[in-house]
C-alpha cells in the first residue's frame, strides 16, 4: 500500500493500535496458516518480551514492533541461522534509511555508537524436525528521545532519533527491512549462509576483540574468533584452546 518493494514480506500486513506481544499474535496466526512474509506490527506493546525472558519496553508510536512470519523448508537445526540473517537485513536498512553505521553485537543485538537500539527474538514451530514457522520478531528503537528510557537502560539503549538527532519515518524504515530481508532470505535460500556469514562479520562488533563471553556457568575470557554455520560463537582463550559458546552475553574486554 505505501511503497511495497517487495514480493511478499509484508504483503500480508496486520496492524495493531496495541498488542501485548506481536510474537504471540503472530504463533497463532502461523498456527492457523498465515502465508509466508506475514507481518503483525502495533503501535504499542503492553508486553513485549526479549531474550531469556527480559522485557522488551516498546512504548507507543515510538517504534517498530514487529513479527514476521517465514515458512523456509528446511531442518530446525538451521533456524538461528535466520536470526543472523535477519541482523544483516536490518544493519543495512538502518544504514540505508539514516546514513548511520549500526553493528552487531552476537548473537543478535544491534548497537549504535555501542548502545542497543534493536533487538531479535526468533522462534520456532517445528513439525517432526522440519520448520513449520520461523516468528522474526524485529523491535526497534525509532524515535525516543535519550529520557524516554527507563532508567535502568538509560546507559545502554539508544534510539535512532537520539543517535541522528533527528525524527524518522517508521514506515520508510519498515519497508527497507522488508526489502532487505527479501533479498538476503533469498540469497540465503539459493546459496547457502556463507555469505550470510561473510556479511554478518564484516558488521560484527566483536570479532578479533578480546572479549568477555558471559554464561550461565560463568565467565570467558579469550579473543572472538568468528562464528560457525551454526552461529556459534569460537572464542580463542590465552591458552590457545578454542571454546564454543551457544548463549552468552558478550562484553568487549578493554
Ligand atoms: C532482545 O533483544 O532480547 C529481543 C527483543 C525483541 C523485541 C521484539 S519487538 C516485536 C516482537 N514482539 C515482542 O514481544 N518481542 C519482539
């Protein structure tokens, strides 16, 4: 309706005034059969959650809050590979749209000037280990102002108003990540996640820093070294011995 550039993400577009999650809209719909590139976007979520159960803040008309639905067949196994593939899609729409050059910080979060201004929570439905679904859900941090966060975040968030110094168009930005998620979901599709995986790097933050992989059983010290078709991360500790990590928060060691 507005621009479409693309074939079919964001064909289907359900457009909500207030959700509590988009993620939980966009389960049933794909339980009940959504087409591919199904996009569920409110202007508010009550409760918008993030990774290993954190909060999500994502006041109104303040940002892009959104689900995707995508239907690759493929085995589940390769699933996290569309959240790196996703990151690589919205850095470049960010860039696009504001000129502004975001990075990733693994797995998913993507940084301005070191401070997160979008997160990626991708989930699965599986039927036996085939992708039934794959829920992208995409928030990103558009138009606040630096106090509009909640203080407990004030120092690590940003948005990308607060980054440019200027207001931007929600819907110019949403179409951009349409149509780069396009093409890389297509790219990915035909030639496999090696340039996914070359993209992704070239954009990550972290790789050949030293670094502080933070785990549940705790910390690691050692230099990141690039992440495996998995999207493992394989950290090199001072001893030489290579470590790979599944889940982690990851601080820069300076
Ligand atoms: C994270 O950084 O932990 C991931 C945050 C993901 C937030 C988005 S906003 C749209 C969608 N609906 C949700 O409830 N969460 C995701």
């Amino acid at each position: 309706s507005f621009g479409l550039k693309t074939d079919f993400i964001g064909r289907a577009i359900h457009y909500e005034e207030e959700v509590d999650s988009t993620q939980k809209i966009a389960h049933r719909l794909a339980t009940e059969g959504a087409v591919e590139g199904t996009v569920i976007v409110a202007e508010e979520q009550l409760s918008g959650r993030g990774r290993l159960d954190r909060k999500w803040h994502s006041p109104k008309y303040s940002g892009i809050w959104m689900s995707i639905i995508l239907r690759p067949n493929l085995p589940m196994q390769k699933a996290p590979q569309l959240t790196l593939v996703t990151a690589v899609a919205v850095v470049q729409a960010i860039e696009e749209v504001t000129g502004l050059l975001p990075q990733i910080k693994w797995p998913n979060d993507i940084l301005i000037s070191g401070k997160k201004v979008t997160g990626i929570l991708t989930e699965m439905q599986a039927d036996a280990d085939r992708i039934n679904a794959i829920i992208v859900g995409i928030g990103i941090n558009v138009n606040q102002k630096q106090d509009d966060f909640p203080e407990e975040i004030q120092q690590i968030a940003t948005s990308l108003a607060a980054e440019s110094g200027q207001n931007m168009s929600r819907a110019r930005l949403m179409q951009a990540v349409f149509a780069r998620l396009e093409r890389l979901y297509q790219t990915y599709l035909k030639e496999g996640f090696f340039p996914i995986k070359l993209l992704w790097e070239s954009y990550a933050l972290s790789i050949g820093k030293e670094i502080i992989a933070r785990t549940v059983t705790g910390d690691i010290y050692g230099k990141a070294l690039g992440i495996t078709e998995d999207g493992v991360l394989n950290i090199q500790q001072a001893n030489g011995e290579i470590v790979q990590v599944y889940s982690a928060d990851i601080f820069i060691n300076e």
